[in-house]
C-alpha cells in the first residue's frame, strides 16, 4: 500500500474466511456484489477493481487469488460468478468421496485420520498449479493478504503483495500461497517450497492451513493498513476512514454438536476425529473466526461508524453442510441455496456480549445492504 492510498477517504477491505467446500458460500454474495458494480460502471468491472486489500484464508486464500490474479491482458483470472462453478466442477475431485456410507467406511476414515490426511492432495495441486502456472505474489492486480502457518518455526507467516514487492524472498509463487493456506491438518498434508532471490539467498517454508493462525483475516487486513500508516508516518487511520466487507463460510451454531458431558470422556483420538467430525479444527476455526469479529465490530462501534463494516456469515449450518469436505452433489447443491438464502435474510450483527448474530430492527436485508456497499465502492474508487 502505497503513502498515497492512506490519504484516501477511505480505505476499502475486502475479507474471506476458510471453509473448504463452505468457500460456495461467500463466492455467491461475491458474484452477487460485482453484477451490481457492474450495472454501476459497467461489464469490465471487477471486484479487485474496487479494494484496496483482499485478505483471505484457506479457501478464501484461494479465492482472494483466483480474484486478484493476472491473466494475459493483466485483468483478473476469473470473474466471481466463475469461482461458483469452479467449486462444483473440482470440489469431488480434490475431496473424493466414499459412495458406501457404513460402519467400515467410518472405520476406514478414522484410520486414515489417525495414520495420514485424509486426502492427498495431489488433484489440489495440479489444478492450481495449472492454473497459477509461475504467477508471484508480486503480480496480484490488488494487494492481498493471505495467511499461513510455519510448523517448523511455529509462527504465523502472512503473505502480503506489498511485503512481496519490497522483497524478493517473500515473493513466493502464487500456487505455493495457495496450497499452504489451504493444507487443513488432518485433511490435507503440508506443504514444503523455497523462495531464491537473486543473491543466491534462500528462504524455506514448512507451511499449514492459515486458518490455524486467522481463519478470519479481517483483522490481517487491518493491522497492514496501520502497520503502513506507521511505516510512512502517514495520517493515523481510524474505522470511520474504512470501509469493510468481510464475508463468512457459515458455522454451526446452533447445532450443538459437542457437549461438556461427552467431550469429558474423549482422548487424543476424539478430539481430532469424533464420529466424522474433527472438533479441535471445528473449535479452532470458528473461535478465531468470531474472536475477529467481536473485535471488529467493538472497533467499529466505538466510532459511531458500524455501517462501515459489513458482516455476512450465516451461523444456522448443520451436520454436512457445515463440513469443509463432503464434496457430494447433494450437499454442494445444497451450499448454492444457503448462499442465495442468505441474500434474502436480514441484517444481522453480533451480539457483543454472547458473540451469536441477531437481527436489528429496521435492518435491511444483505442484498440490499450489498447494493449499497456497491454504490459505495463505485463512488470511492470515481473519486479517487
């Protein structure tokens, strides 16, 4: 980001959370959010056009990618409505399913769990090697942020344009971000590269899933505008200066799917793999999620400045549909409908005090407040 972005009057965030299939999700309100900004501005229009960071995690690493990288004509890989049917053309493919669905095959699931990850990834790899080819970090047509998790180092590595700009050991291939930021532990493995600068230097990495550090990456996005503001000793920026979207892939809420009574009884194995749950990377992923978001929103709030922050999560998910892998027809289908529902639902915004979402009174519903976003991110980048 550069000095003269922190002058702006405001500086606009896009975020996306991890989710493995859940991904459909936010890629519905997306293509959803740049249809609008197109009938404002027109068939080109493009949603990395319009922010000035895109952060996403795992999936939504791959997505904020998939936005922000450069075809031949230096204009965005995909269009957002294209990433949907990306979803439901790979998603059987990099998560295969069993077709039996009987005692031997949890059996089976649980071993693998226990001895190895549960896919191997190898289809994941291909497809986004053949897709991102020899693209860098350097190139996205926006900056973008996306998080890792170094095991060997056990440290947070965040992967930023700008930080690849200004060094050459931190410009990593595009597809190696993606393949890190997507390996969740215990459904896909871990992933080794190395970065060369022209020095003879290298920089290794031995990377997970970044939802482990920031399965909401929100606040990644935040702390880079003030961690640049800082740097260039710009004009502090504060909430009523940005204007923030930051799009959930559903949770669990309400299901209630773990209980003290039972969890008293479980041991190492439970805990990663219970009845074809994985409850530690439920619990870490969503804990980290809503950690985020109470804090954006207190944020927010304190400044009298709450619609310049914009929440979309749908927290009624239940039993596969709140899975990150079960890549059936049936249940990816299902996925489209709770991504076009929830464009129909009411505003809602978390409750400070007991971290679920409730609807305000007189709130509209997340279409028309992504109608509104549109207007606003349109007349933002005019003025700029």
């Amino acid at each position: 980001m550069s000095t003269g972005l922190t002058k702006r009057s405001m500086v606009t965030v896009l975020s996306i959370d991890g989710g493995g299939i859940r991904g459909i999700i936010p890629s519905i309100l997306l293509a959803f959010l740049e249809s609008k900004l197109q009938e404002l501005d027109g068939p080109n229009a493009r949603i990395a056009d319009y922010f000035d960071i895109i952060a996403g995690t795992s999936t939504g690493g791959l997505v904020t990618t998939m936005l922000t990288a450069p075809n031949k004509d230096n204009r965005p890989l995909y269009e957002a409505k294209d990433i949907i049917t990306f979803y439901l053309d790979h998603s059987p493919k990099i998560f295969p399913q069993n077709s039996a669905n009987n005692f031997l095959t949890s059996i089976t699931s649980m071993v693998r769990a226990i001895i190895g990850p549960k896919y191997d990834g190898k289809y994941l790899r291909t497809v986004i090697n053949g897709l991102l080819s020899d693209l860098t970090l350097k190139q996205t047509l926006t900056t973008v942020i996306i998080p890792t998790f170094d095991i060997k180092y056990l440290q947070p590595v965040i992967f930023s344009t700008t930080d690849a700009k200004e060094s050459a050991l931190k410009n990593a291939k595009l597809s190696d971000i993606c393949i890190s930021t997507s390996a969740a532990p215990t459904y896909l493995p871990a992933h080794y590269f190395e970065v060369n600068d022209s020095e003879g230097k290298t920089q290794t990495f031995d990377l997970i899933d970044g939802g482990v550090a920031a399965n909401n990456p929100t606040m990644l996005a935040l702390s880079h505008i003030y961690r640049e503001t800082l740097k260039h000793n710009s004009e502090p920026i504060d909430a009523t200066r940005l204007l923030v979207l930051s799009l959930g892939t559903g949770a669990a809420k309400f299901e209630e799917k773990y209980n003290a009574t039972t969890a008293s009884k479980w041991g190492l194995i439970n805990w990663v793999f219970d009845n074809g749950s994985t409850p530690l990377v439920d619990i870490f992923g969503d804990a980290s999620s809503d950690m985020v978001d109470i804090h954006v929103s207190t944020l927010f709030q304190s400044v009298h400045a709450k619609d310049n922050y914009l929440r979309i999560q749908d927290d009624l998910l239940s039993g596969e549909e709140a899975t990150v892998d079960i890549a059936t027809d049936k249940n990816l289908k299902r996925l489209l409908e709770i991504g076009k529902s929830l464009l129909k639902k009411p505003v809602s915004r978390v409750h400070l005090d007991t971290g679920r979402y409730e609807k305000s009174e007189g709130e509209v519903t997340y279409e028309e407040a992504l109608i509104d976003f549109a207007k606003r991110l349109s007349d933002e980048k005019k003025h700029n």
